[in-house]
C-alpha cells in the first residue's frame, strides 16, 4: 500500500517545467506511477499528457482531432525566430496539405530497393570504424562508433561531400535540443544560430545541385527539388525540409546504436542469445528501440473536444504523448520491464504511427540492425569501461559518452 501511495505521488507531483532530479536518467519510476495512476495528467499550463500505448495508439490515428501543427504552440516558445520557421515547416510538425506533399516526395527515395542498394556501403562504413577501434583498447562507443554512422548515411542520400559533413551533427544537436520542454536562453540562441547556418550551408548546396542534379531515385535532395507529380516545394518548405531529414536521422540513430550497445552489456544473458542466434538482430532492434526509445515524447493539439478514461480535453489543448511509458505499457506488452530480445509481437510506438509514421523507420531499422551485429560479431565480449553519460535530455534518451573495453 505504502508503494501504491508513494507512486500516486510521483504521478501527481510531476512537472514538465520542472522535472525531479534524475529523471533524465531514469524516468521509468515515473512512468508507471503515469501508467497506473494519471492516464490523463493535466498540468498547470492547462496541457496534459497521455501515457498508455492504446491512447497514444489513437491520438496517432486521428490526424483530424489531433493536429501536428506547431504554429500555435511555438510562437510563445520561439517567437518569430529561425527555431520557428524552422519548426513550424518541418514535415512532422505540419498537418496535411504541407505533410502529404513532403511525405509523398521523400518515400520514394527509401523504398526497399534504394534501401538494399545502400545496405553494402553502411555494411562497409561500419566494419571501417570497428575495425579502427579494435586497436584502440578502450574507446567512446557514442563518439568513435554510434554517432559516426547516421552522419555517413544522411550525408550520402544527400550526396553532401565528405568535407562538408563536419558541421551537421553540431547543428542537429542544437536545433533537436530546443525541444526540449524548458530552454534556457543559451540554448535558444544556440538553436537559432543552427538554423541560420544550416540555411545558408543549404542554399549554396540546392544551388549547386540545382546545377547538377543528381539520380532523384536515390538522392533525396535532387528528388526534394523535383518534386514528383508536378508537386514541388516553396523554397522555404525545401530548405527547412531538408534540416529537417538531415537532423532526424542522427540523434534517433546514434541513440538507437549506443542505448542498443548498453543494454547488451547491461544484459548478458540476452546477449548471449544474440550471439548464439545472429538471426536474432530483427526482433532485437525493435525490442531495443522498445524498451529505449530514443523519442521519449511527442506532441499534438486538439482541435476538437476529446475525451480519454472519462476525462474531457477541450479543444485547443496541448497534448504530450508519453512514448517512453506506453512502450512500457503492461496492458501492451508482457512484463515490459524485461529486455527479450525475441519479443513478438511488438508494436511499439518508437516511430510514433498513422500517417505520421517516421518516414525513415526502414532505414534506422536497417542502420540498427547493420551496426549493432556487425559490431557484436566483432567484439562479443565488450564491457563498460566506466559510468556512461547520458545526455540530460528527456525528450531524446540517449548517452553523450559510453566508454567500453573491447576484447
């Protein structure tokens, strides 16, 4: 009773503004005093958060009562800034028409016959950097590994040339940062400086490619500038589409290898598994994106009155979706406390779902999957070299450092 009690508190004392002291470490407390207590957290901004897998499952499905557009929401956050513009442009934070139009042009340049076109090129990327780490001893599997893959595969289906490439996981970091739920003014300014030198970086780039374009079945920027259909984009819409697919795909990515690498030393009989059944890698990755998802929160506004455990939302309302939790959903999956790398069937909401599913969702699986095996193959018998660093973010759950010895 004394533990149902304390959990009820946990629920009731949580506070985005003002998280408690290590939850960016481990928020999972929280969550399930969410799950069982406050399906329907309401907060004193009057925004409220919803936790279990079927709730967000709906929110999801419903583009129409839970709009994605941030226009509203942003301006107080950002004001009339690049964060903004930015913000506000990007394909997952825009309802139809805007989302249908980018969507439609970048699905085609990840279909699974580009996906398997690019596969032998990340094959050989990955097996470079662990074959430099074999003789470094002890290494930064975020910084030397994890971090080093997304930047490669982003960069190519961009065709960005190699030195070029040094800015882009510095200014993704900033502008992911921003959202953060609070800010401080450094980060702000930060962020909008990214952006703005992301901008200027892109135009020259469009302007180069504009003047030799590439093959649009496989280079997603000379295909963003084509359109398909007759569809094209505003230059603004180009450009903060472009920082937009640029960006998702590194910090998700790099948190998806390192947490994937973390868990496996933390878990070794699951591990073992994995060795002994490489086969294995498929369910694993969706098990590790799972049980740490690498997008901890999403948001959406009501525009419309809704109603969720007999709680009514009214219309205009912020509503965060607490992925983290309703991954961790007992109700969805058995005991999912429990790291099972073979765990079927697993419908996670790791790439959120409905029409906003992450349009990259088959390329991270395929990024995941390439990195985390090919490197167990290698060094089957890694260990932590010391404390890991997480990076304090809660939105995006991943590590800024994780020192290992490799054997």
């Amino acid at each position: 009773m004394r533990a149902v009690a304390a959990d009820k508190v946990l629920a009731d004392e949580l506070d985005l503004a003002s998280l408690p002291a290590g939850f960016a470490d481990d928020p999972f407390p929280v969550y399930h005093a969410l799950l069982e207590h406050a399906p329907v957290k309401r907060f004193g901004d009057g925004s409220v958060m919803l936790s279990r897998w079927a709730d967000l499952d709906r929110v999801y499905r419903d583009t129409t009562t839970f709009s994605s557009d941030k226009k509203v929401e942003f301006l107080p956050k950002f004001g009339r800034s690049p964060l903004y513009e930015h913000h506000t442009t990007s394909l997952v934070f825009s309802d139809p028409p805007l989302h249908t139009r980018v969507r439609k042009i970048m699905v085609g340049a990840l279909t699974p016959r580009a996906l398997g076109a690019m596969e032998p090129g990340l094959v050989a990327l990955v097996d470079r950097l662990v074959e430099a780490m074999a003789g470094m001893g002890t290494v930064d599997l975020i910084e030397d590994f994890a971090s080093a893959i997304p930047v490669e595969v982003i960069g190519n289906l961009f065709d960005v040339p190699h030195e070029e490439r040094g800015p882009l996981r510095d200014w993704s970091l900033a502008i992911l940062g921003a959202l953060e739920p609070v800010l401080s003014e450094e980060q702000l300014e930060c962020g909008n400086r990214a952006v703005t030198d992301f901008k200027v970086y892109l135009k020259d780039l469009v302007a180069r490619r504009r003047a030799r374009p590439g093959n649009p079945e496989t280079d997603v920027l000379t295909r963003l500038i084509e359109g398909v259909g007759g569809e094209t984009l505003s230059e603004t819409e180009l450009l903060q589409n472009c920082i937009f697919i640029l960006n998702a795909g590194h910090e998700t990515t790099t948190n998806l290898i390192g947490n994937a690498l973390h868990l496996l030393a933390e878990w070794p009989d699951e591990r073992a598994r994995l060795i002994a059944d490489p086969s294995m890698i498929h369910t694993a990755v969706d098990e590790f994106l799972r049980y740490q998802s690498p997008n901890q929160l999403g948001n959406r506004m009501t525009t419309a009155d809704a109603e969720f455990h007999g709680e009514a939302i009214a219309a205009g309302t912020q509503v965060h979706l607490c992925i983290g939790a309703a991954n961790r959903d007992p109700r969805q999956f058995p005991d999912p406390d429990r790291l099972d790398l073979s765990r079927k069937p697993n419908k996670h909401h790791a790439f959120a779902g409905g029409p906003h599913l992450c349009v990259g969702f088959s390329l991270a699986r395929m990024e995941g999957r390439v990195a985390i095996s090919r490197f167990l193959a290698r060094f089957p018998e890694f260990a932590l070299a010391g404390p890991p660093r997480r990076t304090g973010r809660v939105r995006f759950r991943g590590f800024s450092n994780l020192p290992a010895i490799l054997s």
